[in-house]
C-alpha cells in the first residue's frame, strides 16, 4: 500500500523517477532534449541530496516533527508537474534554421547604452565583493534574513540610480551577453554586454546568498547549449575557456559562501549543501502536502520585494512569512519546490492546472517562431522557473521585474514584423 510505504522507500522512488526522465528524454527524438537536461539533472540531484539530507544533524534539528509520513502522492504529484513542464522546452527547436539577428546598428546602440549604464554600480559593487571576507558574508546573510540588510547602501547616489535602471534588463542582458557572443566583432561590446549581465549578480553576492550564483551558472550553461551550434569552431574554442574559468569561478565563490556559514567545519558544511539541495522534497513530501490552508496565489504571486511599484493587498510585500504561516499553519521560510508552490497556493488540481496553463502558454506563443529573439527571452523565463524549481518559485516578489520584461518582448514582437529591424543570419 501507498500509504504504507517507508520514507526511505519514497526518496528512492523519486529518484528513480527524474532517472527515468532523463533516460526516456535521451532516447526521444525531442528538438529541445538537450535542454531539458539540464534542469531534470537538477531535479535528480536534489532528490539524492534528499536521501542524504534526511538523516543529518540539520534535518533532525531543523525541520518540523515527522507527524505526517513522507507521502509518494506528495512525490507523484511533484513529478506529474516536471514532466508538464519539461514539455515545451523538449519540444523547443532553434537549430538549423539560423537566427534572427537585430539590425547591427540599433543592437550595438542598445549594448552601449546597459553597457555604460552599468559601468559605475559595477565598479562599486565589484569594490564592495573583493572586499567581502567569510565574516561580511555571514552577517550580510543573517541581516538579510532579519530584513536589516541593505545591499545597496556600498552605492554612490549615482551608482544606486544606475543600478536600478540594470536591475529591469537582468532577464535580458544575459540573452544580449550571447548575442554578442555570436555577432560581434569589437571586443568593446562583449564587455559591456558582460558587464551589464553581471551586475545584478554582484549585488546578489553582497547579499551573502547562493541562488544568484546559482542561477547564473544554470543560465550561463543552458544558452551555451542553447546557440551551441551557432558559433564557428574558433569560437567555440574561447567560449569554452571563458566558461571553464566562470564556471570555476562561480563554484569556489559558492563553496566560499557554504564554508563561511558552516564555520569551516567540513561535515556540516556538506550537511548544509545537502540541505540546500535537497529540503524542498523533504519539506513538501512531510508537511507541504498536508497544509491545511491553501494560499489562493498570494504564496507565488506575492509582491514586488524592494521596487518602487505599491504593494496589492497586506501579503504583497517582501515576503511576509509570518502572515504565510498563519493561513497555512506551517513554516513558510523554507523550500517546498516549485510545484510545491504551486500546491500550497491552488491544491492538487489547481496547482497542474496553473502549471498546465503556464505550459500552454509560453508553447502557444513561441511555436513557429522560435528563432526570434523575443522566444529566447521567453525560453530563458520559463527556464528559470526549472532551475530554481528544487527550491521555490522563482519570479517571488519580482512582478514587476516579469512584466517589464514582457512588455520589452511584446515590443520586440512588434518590431521582428519589421525587416528593417530584424535579419535573419543562418550559419
């Protein structure tokens, strides 16, 4: 029976699932396969990490009262949602057709401009990062926690305003960064394009966190693959020195981050990682699939964190917790997934549902046009709700963020009808 079934019995399980994801994933004949890996290799990391997080220190200390058993309904809902997910990105196909390239003149303009927007916030937040020891990181991350945290306050007047107007195109710039991977041929615009996608991760690194290193690394990896074969042999030859050398960056930086909080003990900074990694089924398997209280979209939808733009209603603030937690009747500070999420905001049905919807949407509005720059911008959003997805989701209290963004694709929409704007460059 189901419901008799060992906890240790539905951690394997789950891991055998995302296995035989990726095995049936490398067997199909899916444009967008290779994608998806990725993400489903995520997915089947943190379910290990959850068989060896679930006897640690830190689980037992940490984690609230088994009173419910690990539920493989809980797990089979969990995994229903990946694989719906995972659909139109397996499905999405760039390859062999080129790619519509904006008109050189007008793309470089837009390069200069974030470039040298971005100049001075990032020679002042690059300044506040070198001079970060474990120490810094550390209160920088409790203060976070406690809400004392100000990431911004290292900033010239100047450099604050310069920052907030980068902070829009984060989801953009790393999409521009790979345009001028591709295209360019002064070296000038390579750098300001890097320097404008940087940025907003410098600022996360102050902040003592892992997830924007994080997702920088998964969004650097996934376009790699993504225009893959767009790039000439010679260039594939640098672009994969440079991503050695970030790469290899941005894991020592991440193992810096975890050390620093354990103290430097070894055993349980790899309780930590393992935690990290691999909490959100926990969490959601003993106690997120038993809430009590559905959220109605105020856990996912659920402000605008430090923008400018109003708050909603009293939940649409910087993640209020505590006002979570009391609808809910559990604790809303930790991971759940993000179809977890999902759940907690719609139930069952309502949360395949959200993510069906979801699906369907972004498949409808980039089939057929998947070479455009505006369906790259779109593939990189959905991606990133799949990289954060062993955590949480990912667009929290970033509204505003998200529809900015796509107001810039609905105008770019626009003007790829336009041949004028847009050409198209097959290789």
């Amino acid at each position: 029976m189901i419901s008799e079934m060992n906890s240790y019995s539905v951690i394997i399980i789950n891991i055998l699932l995302y296995i035989l994801f990726l095995y049936f994933n490398y067997r199909s004949d899916y444009k967008g396969k290779n994608l998806i890996i990725i993400i489903a290799a995520l997915f089947l990391l943190s379910s290990i990490c959850t068989l060896l997080f679930y006897d640690t220190f830190l689980y037992q200390n940490l984690t609230e009262k088994r009173c419910a058993p690990f539920s493989l309904w809980a797990i089979l809902y969990l995994f229903i949602n990946f694989v719906i997910y995972s659909s139109p990105i397996q499905s999405f196909n760039m390859n062999g057709n080129g790619i519509d390239m904006p008109n050189l003149k007008y793309f470089n303009y837009t390069i200069c401009c974030l470039g040298l927007i971005s100049i001075v916030p990032f020679w002042e937040n690059m300044k506040a990062v070198l001079g970060m020891n474990s120490v810094s990181l550390v209160d920088s991350y409790y203060d976070k926690i406690s809400g004392d945290f100000n990431a911004r306050k290292h900033l010239s007047s100047i450099g604050r305003i310069c920052n907030g107007v980068i902070l829009w195109f984060q989801y953009i710039t790393p999409i521009l960064f790979f345009y001028t991977l591709l295209y360019s041929k002064k070296k000038v615009y390579i750098c300001l394009s890097f320097i404008a996608f940087i940025n907003p991760v410098l600022l996360g690194i102050l902040g003592g966190g892992r997830g924007a290193l994080f997702q920088t690394f998964c969004v650097l990896l996934f376009n790699y693959i993504l225009f893959y074969d767009h790039f000439s042999k010679r260039s594939k030859q640098y672009i994969n020195i440079i991503g050695i050398v970030i790469c290899l960056s941005i894991t020592i930086v991440l193992i810096y981050i975890t050390f620093s909080r354990a103290e430097g003990n070894f055993d349980f900074a790899l309780q930590q990682i393992y935690r990290y990694l691999g909490e959100g089924f926990a969490n959601f398997g003993e106690v997120g699939w038993y809430v009590q209280n559905h959220t109605n979209g105020h856990n996912v939808i659920n402000g605008t964190g430090n923008t400018f733009i109003s708050d909603l209603t009293d939940y649409f603030d910087s993640r209020d917790y505590e006002k979570l937690a009391l609808v809910t009747k559990m604790r809303m500070y930790v991971y759940y997934t993000v179809f977890g999420d999902y759940y907690i905001d719609f139930g069952a049905l309502g949360g395949i549902l959200f993510n069906l919807l979801l699906a369907c949407i972004f498949k409808y509005v980039t089939s057929g046009k998947e070479n455009s720059i505006s369906s790259i911008i779109l593939l990189n959003l959905y991606a990133r709700i799949g990289f954060s997805g062993i955590f949480c989701f990912v667009y929290m209290y970033r509204i505003d963020f998200i529809l900015f963004t796509l107001l810039v694709v609905f105008l770019l929409r626009r003007l790829e009808k336009k041949n004028t704007c847009f050409i198209r460059i097959v290789n």
